[in-house]
C-alpha cells in the first residue's frame, strides 16, 4: 500500500506534536508536515503534497472555522477535528471529509484518514444527533440593529452555504477584497466573532433559510 501522507494544521503547537506522535506509526501513514492556522495562506501546500490534511480547529474556534472555509485545496480531503458538537453541521456543511472529537484514539483517526483518501466520508457517531437534530430556538437573536444591504443579503447566503470567499467572488462577479469588505461587514451588523456565528444570528433572526 502506498504511504498516506497526512498535513496537520492546528494553531496549537503541543497539538500539532501530540497528533504526529500519534500518528507516526505504522509506517503506511506519515506527516509530510505541520503549521498553524496562521501559516495556511503564507505556506505553500505543493511542499507538504499531502493526501489528507487533518485540520484541529481547537477550543477557540471561530478563525479556525474561518481558515477551513477559506481553505481552497482542490482534491485534498479534510478531516477536522472538534471540540464542539453544536458546530458539527457547520464544519459538516464545509463538505469536509470527516468530523471527529478531539480525543478520537489513533484507530478513529487513522480509519478517518484512510477513507477520506478513497472518498469516504466519516462522521463520528456522538455529533450524528447534532446533524439530524433541529436548531434549538429558545434564545432567539437579538434584533438586527442596522439592516442588510441587498449585497450584504446575497454574501450572506453564499456564506451560509459554506463557500469561502474566492468563490463567492466567482459566483457574484466582484473582487475577493470586495467580498471581505462585506463579510466585515456583515460580522459588525450581526455582531458576530466569525462567519458561523453570523450565520446562525442571521437563521435565528430569519434572515436566511438554511
């Protein structure tokens, strides 16, 4: 069998050496490599050449979740790791390969590693109810203080369908600079720390349909 190369990006660095501990034998799997959440658009990925990369969006996860939908690796598998299962639709949405706890055992994450190089999709069971379950309703958003403008409407939607930002660029026919200027714009109107957070205040507030 050829060796399974495996990218590990957490913001964590005693994360990022757990994980390549726990993954450095047997020798079918190795990590070609290991960078923060801030290296990913400052590192070139052609010199890891990952198979999978095995994304740790941590206890803080609001820019991570931001990098992975950011994240445009045409033909690299995802598998994240997670902390929270109330986000587990969220990072599911981002059509990542696999969601898993952060204290998956090496067997969880080496079986998540290997069928997401064969276009396998891996779920762990405790975030199932997560997906299958209704948004719970019983703290509704805030009022929306300053509305939308109707571009700001149409980003929003694309980022409740988990584009990231170059292809909603594509698909609305501005700049990528312009597309951040209205998701920052969009964050301060909903008060929101990320674009998942904006998301779900915009569902609550009935805004969009998810």
């Amino acid at each position: 069998m050829d060796t399974l190369h495996v990218l590990i990006i957490s913001a964590d660095p005693l994360t990022r050496a757990g994980l390549a501990a726990l993954l450095a034998d047997p020798p079918d799997l190795t990590v070609s490599g290991q960078i923060s959440v801030e290296q990913i658009f400052e590192t070139g990925f052609d010199i890891f050449q990952p198979d999978v990369i095995l994304f740790d969006l941590g206890w803080e996860t609001g820019a991570a979740l931001d990098a992975l939908a950011d994240l445009d690796e045409p033909g690299t598998p995802v598998v994240a790791l997670l902390s929270d299962p109330d986000l587990a639709p969220d990072v599911w949405r981002l059509d990542v390969a696999g969601v898993l706890p952060r204290e998956a055992s090496v067997e969880q994450l080496r079986t998540a590693l290997a069928g997401a190089r064969h276009n396998l999709r891996v779920l762990a069971p405790e975030f199932a109810a997560a997906l299958t379950s209704p948004p719970a309703m019983s703290n509704p958003a805030a009022p929306i203080p300053e509305p939308l403008t109707p571009r700001e409407s149409e980003v929003l939607q694309l980022l409740a369908e988990g584009l990231p930002n170059k292809t909603i660029a594509r698909r609305l026919g501005i700049s990528e600079h312009t597309v951040k200027f209205h998701v920052n714009a969009i964050l301060g109107k909903l008060n929101a720390q990320s674009r998942t957070e904006a998301v779900v205040r915009a569902s609550q507030a009935g805004l969009i349909l998810l």
